[in-house]
C-alpha cells in the first residue's frame, strides 16, 4: 500500500516531465561543433564526454550514486540528458521525480503556507532520485533557499541522488544560495559543464 501510495504522489509529481526527450537514442551530437571557443573548450569533446558520462551514469545506477551537477547556457541538452537518465533509472523500477525548481518551489511554498494539501518536500527528501531542474529560474526568497539547502544536505546525508542542472555559474550559485550549498555541491557532486550553440536556436534557424 505504501508503495502504491508513493507511486501515485510520484506521478503526479512527474506529470509535467516532458516525456518525449527522455531518451538517449534521440540526442543528436552533430549540433555541437568540433571548433574550440575562446577558452580552447571544443564542444563536440565536451559534449561527447557528458553523453557517455550520462549514459555509463544510468546503466550503473543505484540509490548511492553519486549526485550529478550539470550546468551551462540554454538549450544545449541539460534536461535531455536529465530525463533519458531518469527514463533508464525508472525502467529498473527505481522512484524517480523530475520536476523544475520552479514548479517544485512552487508547491512546496504553496502547501507549507496551507495554500494546497500535500507533503511534496518529503517526497523529494526521500525518493531514490531526484531531477531538480532548470535551479536558478524560481522565485528567489529566504524561504526557497532554506528549502534548497535541506534538499541538498538531506539527500546527501542519506546518500540520496540527485540530479541538478541550472544555467547559474558556480559563483552565481553562490550568490544566490550561499556558501554552504555551494560547498556541498562542490564536495560531493559530479560537476559536467556543458558548451556550444543553443540547439533551439540551430532547429530554429538552420
């Protein structure tokens, strides 16, 4: 019955995932090119290296894996990469929730105040993985932040994956959140950056 229960409160939590991306046989490498940028990055290298990355990440996937960071402009394949793990980590029968930072704040904030019924903090305190996406878009207040660090420092308290992806800097992460999740984040996640031109963009124009 629990976990029936739990399998429900997960749905309804996953039902604004855009399903259609949540595969690796649809990201396409040949948007990200292999010239170097100002930095000497190559973005086809890079992009490679995260892809692999994503999908070794998936196959070996357990409820202690290491929690995952990836970060980078718009449009060049965060939550692509984020939901064709969360795809392959469900197929094993593992509790998966994705949801934006902004929607997941959102009702937290909501039902903390009594403004909806529900307890979605503690379903993403407690499911096997979590897929915080898009951090940084949410309204920023004492209070998402408070909640942040408890996702954060919870999770990794009781070895809890998580899976974060933001357009923030490391040093606008700092600013935004603070020291302390940013230390958390640099201690204990993988950190993947991501580089190229925005794919919306390339779709859109050619």
């Amino acid at each position: 019955v629990e976990r029936l229960a739990r399998d429900i409160a997960y749905g309804r939590l996953n039902s604004a995932a855009p399903a259609k991306l949540s595969d690796f046989s649809s990201f396409n490498l040949e948007y990200y090119s292999d010239r170097p940028l100002e930095n000497g990055d190559v973005p086809s290298k890079i992009m490679t290296d995260n892809f692999m990355f994503a999908m070794e990440y998936a196959s070996k996937f357990s409820r202690s894996s290491k929690s995952v960071l990836f970060m980078g402009p718009t449009g060049l394949g965060k939550t692509h990469l984020s939901l064709a793990i969360a795809k392959s980590v469900i197929d094993k029968n593992y509790g998966v929730i994705y949801g934006s930072a902004q929607d997941l704040m959102r009702k937290i904030e909501n039902e903390h105040f009594g403004r909806e019924n529900g307890d979605t903090l503690s379903a993403l305190l407690e499911c096997d993985l979590l897929i915080f996406d898009d951090l940084g878009t949410e309204f920023n207040t004492a209070f998402s932040v408070s909640v942040l660090y408890n996702i954060v420092n919870t999770r990794l308290l009781y070895s809890r994956p998580t899976i974060m992806s933001t357009n923030l800097t490391l040093k606008e992460i700092e600013d935004r959140y603070g020291e302390r999740v940013l230390s958390r984040i640099i201690g204990s996640y993988f950190i993947k950056k991501f580089c190229g031109e925005d794919i919306r963009k390339i779709k859109a124009f050619g």
